[in-house]
C-alpha cells in the first residue's frame, strides 16, 4: 500500500510534457518552482544520490530493507516517467563552494549525528558532548561534506537517466546556458550566477514559450532558515578537499580557474 500523496506525486510523474526543475540541491533554484505552475522539483532519480547520503545510511537503519525496496520501486517509476514524453528538464548549477557552505548547513544537523560520541557511523571524526573545539564546524565541514558530489550528480544521476556524457558538451559562458536535445527531450543547463532573474526569465520564455508568472525570489532564503545566525561563519577548507572541487572535470566544464578561487576565497571570509 502506498499514501494517497505518494499516488498523487508518482501519478504527476507519469504525464507527458512535464517540467523537471532537476539539480543537486542548494542551487537557488526554489523561485523557479514557485514560479513554474506544475513543475516538478527533484535532486535525483537514483537511490544512494540524495545530496546528503546521511539520510539513506541512517534510514536503512532505522527502517529496514522493506523501505529501501520501496523506495527504490519509487525512484523507478520517477525515471520512467521523467524518461518518457516530451519532457523540459531545467538544470540550474551553483558555483560548487558557495553550494556546498548552503548545503552543510542545511543538513548540519545530520553531519552532527553521523559525528556524535554515541550515534557515530565510523571513527573518522568524533564529536563530545564535552569537547571544547573553537573549529568544530570546520572540522566537520572537512570530515563529513562529500565535496565529490557535484561530480557524482552528474556522473552517477544526470549521465545515468539521459545516457550521454556531459562532458562531450562545451559551455559557453558568454551566454551562460546549453540546451541539449535527448530522444524528444530538452535539457536546460544554466550557470545562476551568469543567468540571473530576467535574463533567466526571457531565455525561458523565448525557447520554450513559458511564462514564469511570478519570481519569488526570496523563497528558500538562508536567512529564513534555523541555522541563518551561523550561517555568515567563515568555513575553513582543507587542501585535499580543495583540490577535489578545482580538480574536477565537471567543475571545471562550467567554470574557470579563475572563478573557481574567488568563489573560494569568498567561502574563507574574504571578499
């Protein structure tokens, strides 16, 4: 048996020419879904990808391997509705260190119990209740964040569901978006910090005729969030994560060098 909201969402999922607002979360990407009447917003379309694979771990624990079978059956149908029909997928990406600052903070939570002295997954980093550790956060920004995801959306999610490899497309940052064109389907890659608002906006409505009725620009605000009196805290980066985001041949098809060490120095606090 399933819940009438899981029938309702796995039913949307079945139509043709849908919407996907499809991304690897904390891209700023929240307006776009209130914007859109009807589409659908989703990280992944494959068990073990949620950007937080803390949540997987502790659910199998915690509800067993009938959860896991049917969230898997779940995931399935996704990706047979999103593969058939003539659907829009709409793939926002976020420069990877300011992603990955939003992400850590909105599962901070869940870094915390996979690091806790009683909940612990493993002895890679321990938290007391006791200790005393002025760089904690950093700390647990270093041992816990998997800095490999954005490598692993595209390879393991985005490469899986459409069978092309990303990396065979070039990226013109002049115009900020790609489109590629997949079996009847359209994909709509864009850099947000290159594509803002209006620009975004007429693109959308010029390729394919949508009307974005309104842009609610403020939705899904750090500001608004439990962790936004922490959240201005400066995280320290460590060399070895460092370099797997600089390093990364996804990363660096939609940006350069150059850009890859501001957006990194900002994420340290400088300007």
């Amino acid at each position: 048996m399933i819940s009438k909201s899981l029938y309702l969402e796995l039913k949307s999922f079945l139509k043709s020419n849908n919407i996907y607002i499809y991304q690897m979360g904390k891209v700023g990407s929240s307006f776009l879904e209130r914007s859109l009447e009807n589409a659908i917003h989703i990280h992944n379309f494959y068990p073990n990808n949620r950007p937080c694979s803390y949540y997987d771990i502790y659910l199998k624990k915690l509800r067993g391997r009938l959860y896991w079978s049917k969230y898997k059956a779940v995931m399935y149908i996704k990706r047979y509705g999103a593969r058939k029909g003539k659907n829009l997928f709409i793939v926002p990406i976020r420069d990877p260190f300011s992603r990955s600052k939003s992400m850590f903070f909105q599962n901070l939570h869940m870094y915390f119990v996979a690091s806790h002295n009683y909940t612990n997954l493993d002895n890679k980093f321990v938290v007391n209740d006791r200790a005393s550790n002025k760089d904690l956060l950093s700390d647990l920004f270093n041992s816990r964040f998997e800095f490999d995801y954005f490598d692993r959306w595209f390879r393991e999610d985005f490469e899986k569901l459409f069978d092309i490899s990303i990396l065979e497309y070039k990226f013109d940052t002049s115009k900020g978006w790609l489109e590629i064109s997949n079996n009847e389907r359209n994909i709509f890659l864009y850099r947000v910090d290159l594509l803002e608002h209006d620009s975004l906006k007429n693109v959308l409505s010029l390729r394919y005729n949508l009307d974005l009725k309104s842009l609610d620009l403020d939705s899904n605000s750090a500001v608004d969030k439990w962790y936004s009196s922490i959240y201005k805290n400066d995280l320290k980066i460590s060399d070895a994560n460092l370099d797997k985001i600089m390093e990364s041949d996804y990363v660096n098809m939609f940006f350069n060098k150059s850009e890859l060490n501001k957006f990194a120095n900002k994420l340290r606090g400088g300007v």
